[in-house]
C-alpha cells in the first residue's frame, strides 16, 4: 500500500496545535515552537512584538474589534483569521482566545491555540470578510 503524502498545510502543522499567550494590550509573551514555524519568525521576533504582527489586511477591523470585546469581558472568542506569515504568505487558522485570570481573579492576559481551518470555513469566512471590508471602506 503506497503511503500517502501530507499536503505543505498538512505537513506544516503535523497535528500540532499553535499557541500564543498575550497581555492585556496583544503583547505577545509566549509563543511555542510551533507558533514559529508556521508564522516564520523566530521567538526573539515574536516576543514583545504586538500580535498584530501576523494581521492581514483582508480581516476586516471589525472582527478584532469583536474579538477584543468579548475577550475584554472574559468571554472566549473563536473566530476564522487569516495570518501573514514573515515571508509574506498567509494562512487560515480556526482560532480560540480565552482569558488569563491572576489569583485576584482579574484578566492579566490571553491564551491562543490554532489550528488549520477548514477549507469550507475558508471559504465561507473569506466571502464574508470581502463583504465586511468592502462596507468598511464605504463602497
């Protein structure tokens, strides 16, 4: 039986998940190594680094200004984004921000963990994100 090849996507995650972890205002304080081989920046890049480094232009400002919101006031978010990796190239992740609370039970951060998204839930998100953007510029 011929063993079947992963895909770049497939074989970029290898079935591992992507976190990041935040403070209050997006700074990024963690990232594991996967993280940095799908993003393409080493850990010394991405520390202290806004996470909106890896924001592309196609996600709508509204989005994130949903997300921020919700995670602000302790909800879990879990949205469909589209990343720039460093090299210029994007990717899809299906992604869940929840909150960090201290021992005061205050948010003192966030925790990401991502995963590739769907190719249905790709599709679906760009034709929505193409609307949004396009009513936020006013056309």
């Amino acid at each position: 039986m011929d063993k079947i090849m992963p895909t770049n996507e497939e074989y970029i995650y290898d079935g591992r998940v992507v976190i990041s972890q935040t403070d209050l205002k997006g700074i990024i304080t963690f990232a594991n190594k996967k993280f940095c081989e799908v993003s393409g920046y080493t850990i010394e890049e991405l520390l202290g680094s806004a996470h909106n480094i890896l924001r592309h232009p196609d996600i709508p400002k509204a989005t994130f200004q949903q997300m921020w919101e919700s995670i602000s006031q302790g909800q879990t978010w879990n949205g469909i984004v589209k990343n720039l990796r460093k090299n210029g190239q994007y990717y899809w992740m299906d992604t869940e921000i929840i909150p960090i609370y201290n021992h005061n039970q205050e948010i003192s951060g966030y925790i990401s963990a991502r995963r590739p998204a769907s190719r249905k839930n790709i599709a679906e998100n760009e034709a929505l994100y193409k609307k949004m953007i396009t009513k936020e510029k006013g056309n």
